[in-house]
C-alpha cells in the first residue's frame, strides 16, 4: 500500500493566532502546500495544551478533590511544580466522564476549515488535524497519590476517549479527518525523570497504544508526536539521543492494529546539529509506511541550522519530513504572524 501521508512539512500542533479563523486562514495561506493537514492553532484555553485538561476534565469532576492549587502569583502555572495537583475522593472506586470538551472545539473548529477551504483559502484534500493527548499526559496531576490514582483514572479517561472517538468521527468525515497523538509525559516518565510517578511507566504508553488507536477509523489518518516537552522551556529534559523515542515509534508502529501514517520525533538542541551519537538510533528506525518527521526546525539558528541537522540526520534515514519539535505557539517573538512567515521561509529554504 501507498502511504498516505508524503508532504514535507507537519505543523505539530499550536500556532501563534488569536484565533481558530486566524491560525487556519494563515495555516492555508503560507503552509497549504507543503502539508497534508492543518490543526486549528490549538488557541484560547489551549494554548497551556494539557493545561487545558486539568481545568476543564479533571478539576470539575465531582469524584476529584484539589489538593494543592497553583503556586503561580499569576495563578497560570509556569512549570510542572506550580500546576494543581488532584487526588481521587476516598471510597471512589470508580471515575467517569461525560464528554471531552477537547472534541467540542475540535467540532467547532471543523466547520471554520470546511468554510475557508470552500473559499480556496486552505487547499482542496488539505485535511483536519486533531491533536490529542495520551492519557499520563492528559492525567498528569493525580500527583498526591499516582500509584493508586492513576490507574483508575486512566481506565475512566480510556472509556472517555473510545466514546469520544466515535463523536469526532460521526461529527467530521473519516476522509477529512487526521488525528495525532501527543506523548510528552510518557517520554519524561520513561526517561525516569518525574518524581510523582510509580513503576509501570513502558506499560503506561503500551496499553493505550494497543487499546486506543485501534478504534479510529482506518479512514482517518493517525500519528504519534513524541516530544520532550516546553514547559517551561523546551526540552523539559535533554536526551542523550533519539534512541527512546526511536523504541516508542517502532512500537506504535507494530501494535497499533491499524495503519501509523506519521510519527514525529522530537530532534535535538542547536549545539548537537552535528552530534552524529544523537541521530544515530534512527538507523534502528522501522517506519513500515509511515512518514517521518523530524523536529528539527529551531528558531534560534533558522535556516543553517536547519540545514545542519537534516545532514547530520540523513546520515542515519535516508527519507523524511521536517517540523519543529513541538508546536511553536508559545515561542517567543513580538510578531506571532512574523513567526510563521519565517517557519515557512526557512522549511521552503531547507527542503527545496
């Protein structure tokens, strides 16, 4: 089979708009021809990604107490140890959810693309992108007692997630539909780097893998984001080399019981562009069809740098994409519309 997925370029996630119009009119108007799908910015209460979850999912379930709120004079947290931190109620044996306000938007967000691609402002075939998170990622403050919270929450989480599924799919046509991923927690979790966690972490990001991504329609293209985090700076840990997130790939390609159509892997910082120990686990590499993007577009060195890494990578894949390392809605620069005009620039530079 063909793969599905072959264009250069993959917007991971957020973009720097004001708004879902905004993102996705300037997504089609500098990216539309370099992408296969566009996400609609991830804007508003969004933009703190699975921030998002905490405030609108997890904090107003009733069988949820807040333990410790926000340490932040701002009351927006700035780091993984000023968000909130939750605890299951005592004799709840049991969580449930009703909907996933994350789908609300993604439907809403839909119907301004369906809109500006009927203008010819996103291009005709251009698909929807949807990023959604993992579970350990979505749950990550059950801090106050993970070991026995966590499992019980990721099981209601789960079953939340299988019905959600069905809504977005009824709600978007298959066909328009590209649904990602988004790892971040569960990488620091097997890099042993979060203190709040318990034993499990591999099986943390198996089970879904096997149990969620089967149920999205083999219409509907799939991926993996699989970063290291920016929050409050990116990396949230530097890796020694791409090796776990190689082993990560190589899993969900193999027991997602459906089609993986991309994976993204989260590159390195611009000191080791020429670091060949870094890229060399991409030659374990075992994408079976699916298009690989490498986050190794960095602001702060543009083009030559740029340039620098996808050498230094080819060296170990001979075929893939480029993207930044996560999505770039909270980078800095006074000119959010300057930041994507330059995103362009630079990819169009590189890649041509």
């Amino acid at each position: 089979m063909a793969p599905r997925v072959t264009s250069e370029l993959l917007l991971v996630g957020s973009l720097p708009a004001d708004s879902t119009e905004v993102a996705l009119r300037s997504g089609g108007e500098l990216f539309g021809d370099l992408v296969f799908a566009l996400p609609d910015g991830e804007t508003g209460p969004r933009v703190a990604w699975v921030g998002y979850e905490r405030e609108r999912l997890v904090r107003p379930n009733h069988d949820v107490d807040t333990v410790k709120q926000t340490d932040s004079p701002t009351g927006i947290p700035r780091h993984a140890y000023e968000t909130p931190v939750f605890k299951i109620r005592s004799g709840v044996s049991e969580l449930y959810w009703d909907t996933w306000p994350r789908i609300d938007d993604a439907i809403a967000s839909y119907a301004t693309f369906r809109g500006l691609r009927s203008e010819g402002v996103i291009p005709a075939g251009t698909r929807f992108q949807v990023g959604l998170p993992f579970p350990a990622s979505a749950l990550n403050g059950f801090k106050a007692d993970f070991a026995c919270d966590y499992p019980l929450a990721e099981r209601a989480f789960e079953d939340l997630v299988a019905r959600e599924l069905l809504r977005l799919a009824a709600a978007i046509p298959p066909g328009d539909l590209a649904i990602q991923w988004d790892v971040c927690y569960e990488v620091l979790d097997l890099e042993g780097v979060l203190a709040w966690t318990a034993p499990g972490a591999w099986e943390r990001f198996t089970g879904p893998v096997g149990r969620l991504t089967r149920l999205i329609p083999e219409e509907v293209l799939v991926g993996y984001h699989l970063c290291y985090g920016t929050f409050p700076q990116w990396p949230m840990y530097e890796a020694r080399d791409m090796g776990l997130l190689v082993r990560m790939a190589n899993y969900a390609v193999a027991n997602s019981g459906r089609i993986v159509d991309w994976l993204h892997l989260a590159g390195p910082t611009y000191l080791r562009s020429e670091d060949e120990r870094f890229f060399a686990p991409l030659a374990e590499l075992a994408p079976d069809g699916a298009r690989v993007y490498l986050g190794i577009v960095l602001p702060v060195d543009g083009e030559p740098g740029l340039r620098r890494r996808k050498a230094t990578a080819s060296r170990y894949l001979t075929d893939f994409g480029v993207a930044m390392y996560c999505g770039f809605g909270r980078q800095q620069g006074a000119d959010p519309a300057e930041t994507m005009r330059e995103h362009a620039r630079v990819v169009r530079a590189a890649v041509g």
